[in-house]
C-alpha cells in the first residue's frame, strides 16, 4: 500500500499547476482586509469589556438611584407668632403627623413674639399652631387657609422649587 501511495503522490506533484486569470485573483483579494497586528491591550479589551459592562452598568443605575433619593431639597421655613402671654406654642401638620409635640416654638424675651424653624422638602403642607397644648388655631400669618374638615381652617405652607415645580 505504501507504493501505491507514493506513485499517486508523485504522479499528483507532477499535474501542472492552473494559474488563476488575473481579475479573478484580484476580485478575491480585495473582498479581505488586511490583517492589523494585534495589540496587547486590544486582546483584553474584548475579552474583559463584554464581562465588565454589565457591572459598570449596575453600578451606574445605583449611583443614579442613591443620587436622585438623597437630594438635600429641603427648605427651611420660619414660622412667626405673636402671641402674649402663651405658656406654649407648637406647630403640627402634615411635615409631622400632625403631633405637636415634635415642633417647638421658642418665645422672643419680652416681645410676646414666638419663632421657630422648619425644614421642608417641596410640596403643599396644611399646618396648625397648638397653643398651651389646648388651643388649635391656624396661622394668622400664613398666606392661605383651607378647610380642616372639623368645621375650622388650616394654614397651608407651598414649598416651590426654582422655575416652578412643586
């Protein structure tokens, strides 16, 4: 067997070559790019970015999400009240669950006048002032009053960011 395989590939080795007609060669030639040699760096690239992406992606949407939910929006808003001779005054709304307990008024030394802060994000608040933990009345400095569903009015608070949103 290992004649017969010799004869044949001598016999093949001896078959004149065809040469290809020119503007085939050349038509099948220009369909490939010519090869760039590879870069170090490039062959990590396309092994690591597939695997990476979804990850900086994630990452992205959860410094996205912390970002949006921990803005610093809040507004701080003075409350005045003149009111001489209250023991106490206190605010309670909507910023509160209505518990007055958790926003003090401090008393201006002889004036008769009581201030205190609030720190708001933007919206539309409906508020009240407790005086002597008794008496529930509304802000008779605020610029609007609504319906308190009692039979009374509650002072309103609207907190607009800059341009106009709410």
């Amino acid at each position: 067997m290992m004649d017969e395989e010799k004869t044949l590939r001598d016999w093949v080795t001896k078959l004149p070559r065809p040469e290809p007609p020119p503007f085939l060669t050349g038509r099948i030639l220009s369909q490939f790019r010519p090869r760039r040699p590879r870069r170090g760096w490039s062959r990590w690239m396309r092994y690591l970015f597939p695997r990476l992406l979804p990850a900086a992606a994630l990452a992205f949407l959860a410094l996205f999400f912390v970002w949006t939910f921990t803005r610093n929006e809040t507004r701080v808003i003075e409350i005045q009240v003149f009111w001489p001779g209250a023991g106490s005054l206190k605010v309670a709304g909507d910023f509160n669950q209505w518990n007055p307990d958790q926003t003090e008024l401090k008393p201006v030394e002889g004036t008769g006048l009581w201030k205190g802060n609030l720190r708001l994000p933007p919206g539309r608040f409906r508020y009240m002032i407790v005086v002597d933990d008794k008496l529930w009345i509304p802000d008779p400095g605020a610029d609007e009053l609504v319906d308190d569903g009692f039979g009374g009015k509650s002072s309103i608070i609207d907190i607009t960011l800059k341009g106009g949103e709410v």
